[in-house]
C-alpha cells in the first residue's frame, strides 16, 4: 500500500514537472536532461497529503413493527392495516488531527447540541456522528386463510418495517404456513396453512379442586379438572406433584417428588403418603421441628400429537397442617 501511494505521488511529481511551458519545472525536474526518480520519489514523500473533508462510514435504520395475534376461526382472517416507519442515519467523519489545527465546532447528530473540539496538536483521527438519511413510511396488513385451531390455540406473526424490506415473522404459529407478498409500499401477506404443528398445551386447561390431608391414613389427597378433556380423548395427561414443609423464617423443606399418569378425562384424582414419594437423599429432620404445614408445587404435560409435551407450571396449592 505505502509503495502504491509513493508511486502515485511520484506521478503527481512528474505531471507537475510537465505542466508548464519551460521544460526545467518548479521542483527542478528537467526533462531535456532526464528524470532524476529519486529525488522526485523524496519529494512527494515530503509533501503533506491532502485529507479529504469527510468520508461516509456505515449506514443503519430504525425498526418498527407490529404484532398480530388471531384465534380459531372456520373462515379467513383480514388484519386490521398498520402504518410502519423507518429512518435512515448515515454516520459522517471528519479530520481532527495531522498537526497543529484550530478549534472548531462538530455538529451533532439529528440537530442535537454539537462538540466543541478545542485546537492544539493532534494525532492523525476523525470524530464520528450520526445524521437522518432517508426516510420510508409503509402499510402492512396480514391474511390468512382458513384453518382449524384448539379451542385454546393462538398464533403471533410481526410485521416489520427496516428501511426499505418490510418482512413477516413468524412468533408462534400452528401451522407451517406458504406466505405470499403483495404489493411494495402497501404489503399485504398472504398466509396459506400447509400443515399442523404441534403448540403449547393450555396452562389454564387443568386446575386445581382440592388438596386436603386425612390424618387415619396418613394419606394426602390431590384432586384436579381438566377443561379440555374431550380435545384429548385417546391421549393421556402426566401430573407431577412435589411435596413441600414451610418452614417459617427460613427455607421451606423438599419433602419428595411423584408423578402420576392418566388417560384423558375429565378428573383426576391422586392419592398417597410421604412414603410414596421419590425422597430426597439430604432430608434433614432437624427442619421437621414446629408446626407441620404442607403443601404442593404441581404442573402438568400433555403426552400426544395433539400438543407438546412442554411441562406447564401451576404453582402452590393451600397449606394443610398435620398435627
């Protein structure tokens, strides 16, 4: 690169030399007598290179987007047109060193107040800002044809506007969709279902009845709904239950874990004592002491193709005592 620029300014040297009408020229290069290279070489090297004003550095734009959420419906579904916006900002640098320069004042980015850059001496550097560009303003709109959803079942597509390319995203979806683009500034996405994938079970689609302690037996009762029994008929519903002991002013106690497994139906039912339970290796009875309070941490699964198999927490249930 450094014999490249010298071989430039030897060039620049040389047309110098030729530019007037006496052939010996200002620098003493005289062509009736030959070229002497190497003085020429040092004095472009001497002279001072001229910087340019300003040099354009990178280019961003500013994001907008909008997000649609549909449910079940047997017929197609037309969004509601949204009016996205983005904006370019061009980053501009300028010289602020080489030598002795005077202060002088850097505007600042998108008319903001600007910097005060004092004079003195300065190392070889630019100072950057961000200044608006283009801008871009566009309508978007999403349709999609028709398609079956569970009752529970929402979708999430985003549409966005990033300078010039407004795309579609597909945040949770049902099914795998053919999407097609219509139109530049006024877009309309077309959302074609090609087949069903697999969502989320409903967190609210079972919940708790009760959860009571019968002292004669020992034995913890746990009873639960399940509202979307009918959806999952032939599939099968997974329960897990932790039992746990509060402890007041301090950690409460991990007692045991148990899962249990039913076929789809609208209730279910579990019962069983502490020594059903997978027990901890580290139980410590010291924390036994005081008053016996316990309840449950419990979630569920859906075990199917119908949905995933993703475990939905439920949370604590009441607190019973045990005397």
């Amino acid at each position: 690169m450094v014999k490249l620029l010298i071989g430039v300014l030897v060039c620049f040297s040389l047309a110098k030399a030729n530019a007037g009408v006496n052939p010996v020229s200002n620098n003493g290069v005289n062509f009736d007598q030959g070229v002497d290279v190497k003085a020429a070489v040092e004095e472009a090297v001497s002279n001072d290179v001229i910087q340019p004003d300003k040099y354009i550095g990178h280019t961003r734009y500013t994001r907008d987007c909008a997000r649609f959420t549909f449910g079940p419906s047997d017929t197609e579904i037309m969004s509601e047109k949204v009016w996205l916006n983005s904006i370019e900002y061009v980053e501009e640098c300028y010289p602020t060193g080489g030598g002795n320069i005077p202060g002088h004042y850097v505007p600042g980015p998108n008319g903001q107040q600007g910097t005060y850059i004092p004079g003195g001496s300065y190392g070889p550097g630019y100072h950057c800002y961000e200044r608006p560009g283009n801008s871009w303003r566009q309508a978007g709109q999403v349709n999609i044809k028709p398609r079956k959803l569970l009752p529970w079942e929402r979708e999430t597509f985003e549409v966005c506007l990033e300078g010039p390319w407004m795309n579609l995203y597909v945040d949770e979806g049902a099914y795998k969709y053919a999407i097609r683009k219509v139109g530049n500034y006024d877009t309309l996405f077309e959302l074609s279902p090609q087949h069903k994938i697999a969502m989320k079970p409903d967190l609210n689609g079972i919940n708790m009845v009760e959860f009571s302690y019968n002292p004669e037996n020992k034995t913890y009762k746990f009873a639960v709904k399940d509202e979307w029994a009918k959806e999952y008929s032939g599939e099968k519903t997974a329960i897990k239950v932790e039992l746990y002991k509060s402890v007041q002013n301090w950690f409460d106690t991990y007692k045991g874990v148990k899962e249990f497994t039913f076929d789809a139906t609208p209730s279910y039912e579990m019962s069983f004592t502490e020594k059903d339970l997978e027990q901890p290796q580290n139980d410590n009875p010291a924390f036994d002491r005081g008053p016996k309070k316990y309840y449950l941490k419990w979630g569920f699964k859906r075990i199917g193709s119908i949905s995933k198999d993703t475990f939905m927490k439920k949370g604590k249930t009441n607190k019973v005592e045990i005397n």
